[in-house]
C-alpha cells in the first residue's frame, strides 16, 4: 500500500513540476515595417507562444481579428502572447499602424 501511494505522489509531483509538454512556441520579428514570417506553420488544437520583436523605431500592434487577438508593442519591444488552440486552417494577422506591409498568417495543422 505505501509503494503505490509513493508511486502516485510522485506523479503528481511530476505534473506540477512541469514535467508535462510545453506549448509550441514562435519567434516573431518585425523590421522595416515587415514580419520576418509571412507564415507561421502551428499545430492544430494546441495552444501556441509567440514572442514578438519589433526593432523598428516606432510601436506597432499584432491585430488579427481570426485570432481574436491585438498586442501593441513598443519601439524596440518585445512582447508575449498565446494563441490557440486553433482548428486546422489559415487566420491572418497584420501589423496594424503598418497594414499595408506588415502581413502574415498562421496556419494550423
């Protein structure tokens, strides 16, 4: 009976330690009034980290109305989100202060 309470402790110790899978993560960089990634390939039905860099001399905001999500980031910024879990298919995102440049999206699959 001890062996199998320790056994079961141990465990959830480990699902509290993080011992579990992280979320996929993406690298985003804004230069020039352009994403570095026009497109961003996620797996479907998985939560998703996207770390945004913007080296351009002025803010921007990641819009994307499929993703449900706007992040304003400063001038030489770095910003954090999630996205997710999506559904397979494509949600274009924008960098909305430069629309006509800044274009992307993310396909789930």
């Amino acid at each position: 009976m001890k062996i199998s309470c320790i056994a079961a402790s141990l465990l959830l110790s480990l699902a509290a330690t993080g011992a579990l899978a992280a979320d996929p993560e993406v690298n985003l960089t804004l230069k020039d009034h352009r994403f570095d990634l026009t497109e961003i390939k996620v797996p479907a039905g998985q939560r998703v980290k996207i770390t945004l860099r913007n080296l351009d001399s002025t803010p921007e905001e990641f819009h994307s109305d499929s993703l449900n999500r706007e992040k304003v980031v400063t001038a030489g910024g770095t910003a954090t989100f999630f996205i997710g879990p999506l559904k397979p298919g494509k949600y274009p995102f924008m960098g909305e202060f430069n629309a006509k440049t800044a274009q992307g999206v993310v396909i789930a699959e």
